[in-house]
C-alpha cells in the first residue's frame, strides 16, 4: 500500500472512532440526563406532601352503601355506593385466582412495582408513540383507587410516580393477603358495583363466596372497562374476555387443561335481576325515612344492612292486584263481553303517560286514578306496601301520608263502642230518616248509600248492610266523644270532626292506621302498632337497630269476638259478600272478615278485610278528591277486588289459617232480628237467628208481637213494624 493511501485509511478509522466516541458520549450523557430527571422527579414527587400518608390506610374504611333486605333475606335495594366488605379468607378461592392471572401475576413476586412489566409496557409505548399500555400492579391500583382525590385518574407521569412510591410503601407495612383483600373489596365492576362482593350479586344474584371458576374469571374480566364489558348488555364480548383470563389462569397454574376447558365452555348465567329496586320503593322510603334521625346521613356509607319485614312475595302480589283493578276500573269495569258497570269519564294513566311521551315528571299530585295498599301480620309486621302508581314520578305514600275519608270502614269503630258498653249486637236500631240540627241552624238529613229506608233492625244487620242511619242513631245514643275515645283507642290519630257524621267516617284517617285499628279484630283484641325493621346491622354483624313488637289490648276477647263476628258477616252475606265471596272468589277455607266504605261524594273507595293472621287495607281514589265513576259504585266494587285477588294469591302459597276460636263464656241464644227480643215458636223462621252475648248482655224477655195473646202493636215503634211490611 502506497504511504498516500495508508495515510487516508487511518485518518477514516479515526474519523469513524471519533464519531463513536461522540456517539457514546452524548448517549452517555442523555442516559445521565434521564436518570438525573427521573431521580428528581423521584425524590421530588411526594415532597410538601403531595403524596397521602400512609397512616390513612389505618384508618382506612371502604364506604359501603345501606342494603334493604326483605325479611327473607333478599336484597330489595341499596342506596349510596354499592359495596359489600367480604373478608378475603371467605371468598371464593378462584377470585383471587382470576384477578391475580390477568391483572398481577407476579404479585406475590414483586415489592409494590412489577419492574418486568413496566419495561415491557415502556417498550410497547415507545414502539406505539403512545400511551397504549399500562403496568400498574395490584397495589398502585390499590393506592389509586384509595388515595382517587390526592393521586387523580389522569395518565400523567407525576400521578404515577406518586401511585409507586405510596405502593412501595404499602407493600413494607402490610402483608399481601391485606392488600389484596382492600383490592378485592375496592375495585369498580360497573353500574353502581364497587367490589367483588356486590358485583357478584348484581350480576350472578349470589354471593362472592359461591361464585364458579366461569363467574369469578367474568368479574375479573371486567377490570379494564367495567361498563363496555357489562355481562347484560355484551355477552359475547364479556365471554371472550373471561376465556381470555381462563386461559391465562391455565397458564399460570391455576387451572389444569381440563378445566380450563371445561369453565371456557360453561354458559354465561347473568342473573335476570340485580336486586328488587324496582319493588316496593314507597316501602324502602317509608323505612329510610325512619332510618334518618336515628341513624344519621352518613348512614349512606357505612355498610348498615336494613333486615325489614316486607314479604317479597306478598309485595309483588299487591302492586300486580292493585295496578289490574286500577286498570279494569279505568277500562270502564267490564262485567261481561260489551257491557260495563259504570263509564269512568277521566284520562287513564296510560293516556297520560302518552300525553307527556312517557317521561312522566315530579308531581306532588297527580292528575290519574290512583290507590294504595297495606298488609300487617298481626305482630303489626308490614308485608306489604304499595303508596301509588309511580313512585319517580310521585314520591307521596299515599299509604301512610295521604288523609283521607274513610267512609263506612269507620263504622266498626261506632258498633265496637256499643259492644264495649254492653249493648248486645241484636240491639234495635229503627233504619228510618232523621234531622239534625247543625251550628249553622240549617238540618243535617244524612240518606243511606241506596237513598232507602228499611226500618227496624239489629246492630249485627246494620254493620252487614252498612246503613248509615243505623250507624248515625247508634252514635247518638253513644254520643259523640264515647266514639271519638273508641276511635282513639284503637289508634286513629288524625283529626276526626265531634260531630255527628263522624260516625259514618266525615274525618280524615291514614290507611296504615286503619290498618293497624283493624289488627284488634283480628286478634281479639290486641292492637298491633306498625312495624317495618327487624333489625339494622353495622358492616360488622353488629345489631345497632333492633325495634320491638308493640301491641296492647284494645278490648277483651269475648267482646272483640263479637265485632270479629259481626265483620265476618258483612263478607258472608253484607256488603262484602260480592267482590269476596260471591262464585268462589275467595275460599270459604280462608276465614275472612271486613268492611266495604265509600264516601258520600264517590271520591273515596275503600276495603278492609282480615283473616286471622293478615289485615289489607286497600285505598282507590285520585288525588284532589272527585267522584271515581260517573255512577254509583262502592268501595265493594271498586277496592274489594284487590283485597280479594290478593288474599288468593297468598294463600296459594301458604295454608288457610284456623278460624277465630269462639271464647267458652260467650253464651249463646235463639232471637227474633226484628224485635231483639228471645225468639218464641211463633217466630217467623226466617227471622229467627243464633246470637251471641257477653254474659249479663243476653235478652231475658220473649218475642211480644209472637206470642197468641199480643198484637203488634205491643212492640214499641209497631207502628214502624207494621208500615214496612215486616210481618
């Protein structure tokens, strides 16, 4: 090689080893640069605090929403953020399994940071230009979703930084087991799910400790976009992404061949419904309301579980018996093909819903037929409630708040304060007009509901057929405040006029008090006061709530028989007979009492019938009170029905109940129903009838007009005897 061209090669290879060593150094030095600015940011990213402490973990309590059951142990519905602390230890083993094989499965490897990961995902976001993969472990999750207001969501380096410094410390202070459970228990599974354990029950309707390998590799599945993998909504797209966690579960020894196979293949079984939200919200809002004061607004958070009395089935049959009576008597209460009992003139609820494009709005009244229903047991346990139609559109209860006439369903208060005062039910009472001189000096002339007048009769007939004038003469007799007191004792606590037409129910009552008043008949006596929560627990199972049965006695038994009687009457052959009895429509197996009301103006419709181990109160009227048809039709009609169906469709699932035991010192004697008087063998027969006295209350005297040496006008008021005919 010439000198020349000697020369020329070495000054390229020190050409070239300068660009090298240029190279290395200035990569050297970015190197340098980076790891100085990613120590600074490190040593810098929690100074003045900006980082949580971790003493807040201590103290750390997961909020946990207020959970309703029913009294079966169902859930009905849980407000506030829907979450359930399950220990780690009584979950399901492959919850765990799950989450650890697609979200950390180094987990138990790593110290807070999953450094293999973390190179793996800068990699990926370096070749992507993007932030396209991420690497937080178990625990920066955890410290993220703990610490959400001082480390925010956003994909941002500091947040990160601050997310693996406050992880590295978590991991030197607690155990694994600890930081997995807080996961577990923290983590949001869409719609108002947060947790494995209210996850479970919205999607699969059980607990996390009973979920399959199949549900647990759902749940887990679900971490990366909770709502775009709902199991409801997207079914195919959820299945491949659990078989996707199966797999990875295989992979990572959780799982052999066989059972990955196996779980891959297993139908997804959403449960149809989360809870019973959609059942009996005037119920759940009549409890939380009681719930408040006692319990505070932070009851909302603190995991307290509500173990009310609603019987789930009871409830749903008395919304379904309620809204298809509202719906027939809307429909113009067809009585066969083409004909109708009466014409009702005013805009269905459906044509409502129509006029405003089915978005109903927040009405304080509202303009459609509406009614309500109450069931006690005779504990005075609340089994049912329904307050309205629509309760997101009308959150009145029109159960409990709504003051309302009650019609002849108060009658029973008058009859019983005649019972109590020793006055026997074959006591006469003269069904015939009267005047009544108001304050204002003009004549109160009430008229029996079928504007008629059918003279002398019993108190037992005067309840059966509900006569008013019957009702209204026998308050007098009482007087007004013996009534008002009886009314009293028996629980009615709403305002009640001291006048006369009080006795055919003037005042203004609520239908859970009516309710309640009637248990006393029911029971012989005992009066049950309304209750709706067995108990309330903390997060712990610990009893912070236990309310306790309160009942008193109203009347003694052998009195409170004879009411029951008499009621038992008006359904099996009074004003009860035709929506209760009348073709079968309730059993005669089931042992049934109560009492038809209607208002003077139609606007008010009413049943309260028993048996003796549930009292239904049953309401149908509109909210600014008019006439409910354009005819005349009762409360046997219009409100019986929903009593009727509704005690079919309960005791189609349970036992009739015995009968109410007739007290042995009741006594028992032959009567004439025209005069009161002991019957004699020139009775006519069909006037004859089988009473029942409280001893010292029973006739002593025979028939006058039937014996052969009297005529009628022995009788006191013969004359009112003779004019209608009756013998």
């Amino acid at each position: 090689m010439k000198r020349r061209e000697r020369w020329q090669w070495v000054r390229r290879i020190l050409r070239h080893r300068t660009t090298r060593v240029v190279a290395l150094a200035g990569t050297l030095s970015m190197v340098g640069l980076g790891t100085g600015v990613a120590w600074g940011s490190w040593t810098r990213a929690c100074a003045g605090q900006s980082c949580p402490s971790i003493r807040e973990f201590d103290r750390y309590t997961p909020a946990q929403s207020i959970k309703f059951y029913a009294a079966d142990g169902r859930l009905i519905q849980d407000l506030g953020q829907s979450r359930t602390v399950l220990p780690l230890s009584e979950m399901s083993i492959a919850i765990p399994a799950a989450f650890l094989a697609i979200e950390d499965k180094r987990f138990y490897q790593h110290h807070g940071i999953d450094i293999i990961r973390f190179f793996g995902a800068l990699r990926t976001n370096i070749l992507q230009m993007e932030y396209a993969e991420g690497f937080s472990s178990i625990t920066q999750q955890l410290a993220r979703n703990i610490f959400s207001e001082r480390l925010p969501s956003e994909k941002a380096i500091s947040r990160k930084v601050r997310e693996m410094q406050v992880a590295l410390e978590l991991e030197r202070t607690y155990p694994k087991e600890r930081i997995l459970e807080l996961y577990l228990n923290q983590i949001f599974l869409g719609g108002p799910a947060y947790g494995v354990e209210a996850a479970s029950q919205r999607y699969f309707g059980k607990s996390a400790r009973e979920v399959n390998v199949a549900e647990a590799a759902t749940l887990a599945a679900m971490t990366q976009r909770p709502n775009a993998f709902d199991p409801r909504r997207y079914p195919e797209a959820i299945t491949r992404r659990r078989n996707l966690v199966i797999t990875l579960m295989r992979e990572q020894g959780y799982l052999t061949e066989e059972e990955a196979d196996y779980w891959k293949a297993y139908p997804l079984r959403v449960s149809t419904r989360e809870n019973y939200a959609g059942i009996a919200p005037y119920f759940v809002e009549w409890v939380r309301r009681q719930l408040i004061d006692r319990l505070g607004s932070s009851m909302y958070e603190k995991g307290y579980r509500v173990y009310t009395t609603l019987d789930l089935d009871m409830q749903i049959a008395a919304e379904q018996a309620l809204e298809d009576q509202l719906e027939l008597i809307e429909a113009g209460y067809p009585r066969g093909p083409g004909t109708f009992y009466q014409e009702y003139p005013w805009q269905t609820y459906q044509q409502y819903l129509e006029s405003v494009d089915g978005r109903p709005g927040k009405l304080t009244d509202t303009p459609y037929l509406q009614g309500s229903l109450v069931t006690l047991d005779t504990n005075g346990y609340v089994r049912a409630m329904v307050g309205g139609r629509h309760f997101e559109e009308s959150e009145f209860n029109r159960a409990t708040q709504a003051d309302r006439q009650p019609g002849s369903t108060f009658k029973p208060f008058v009859y019983s304060a005649a019972i109590r005062a020793g006055i026997p039910a074959s006591h006469i009472i003269d069904d015939a007009p009267i005047s009544i001189m108001n304050n204002d000096s003009m004549p109160w002339e009430p008229e029996n509901y079928e504007q008629d007048f059918r003279g002398p009769m019993t108190l037992r007939q005067g309840l059966r057929r509900s006569r008013n004038l019957v009702a209204i003469k026998l308050g007098l007799e009482l007087g007004v405040q013996t009534v008002l007191g009886e009314a009293r004792a028996y629980g009615i606590s709403t305002p009640i006029p001291e006048v006369p037409s009080m006795f055919i129910g003037s005042g203004s009552v609520r239908n859970i008090e009516m309710v309640s008043a009637y248990t006393a008949f029911a029971t012989l006596g005992l009066r049950a006061q309304p209750l709706g929560i067995l108990r309330v627990e903390d997060a712990n199972g610990n009893i912070v709530l236990e309310p306790q049965v309160r009942r008193h006695r109203v009347m003694d038994r052998e009195h409170e028989w004879i009411m029951t009687n008499m009621l038992s009457d008006v359904v099996r052959r009074g004003t009860g007979y035709r929506p209760i009895r009348e073709r079968g429509k309730v059993p005669y197996s089931i042992p049934v009492a109560g009492k038809t009301g209607t208002t003077n103006d139609g606007a008010d419709a009413w049943f309260i019938g028993f048996t003796p181990e549930l009292v239904t109160g049953v309401w149908v009227g509109f909210d600014r009170a008019k006439r409910i048809t354009s005819g005349s039709v009762g409360g046997a009609l219009l409100a019986g029905p929903v009593f009727a169906n509704f005690v079919n469709a309960v005791y189609d699932r349970r036992p009739a109940p015995v009968a109410w035991e007739r007290p042995a010192a009741l006594r028992a004697r032959t009567v004439d129903q025209v005069t009161g008087y002991l019957a004699t063998d020139f009775c006519p027969p069909a006037e004859k009838y089988t009473e029942w006295f409280v001893p010292g209350t029973e006739p002593t005297e025979f028939c006058p007009i039937h014996l052969p040496r009297f005529g009628i006008s022995a009788l006191p008021g013969g004359a009112a005897v003779q004019r209608h005919g009756l013998h």
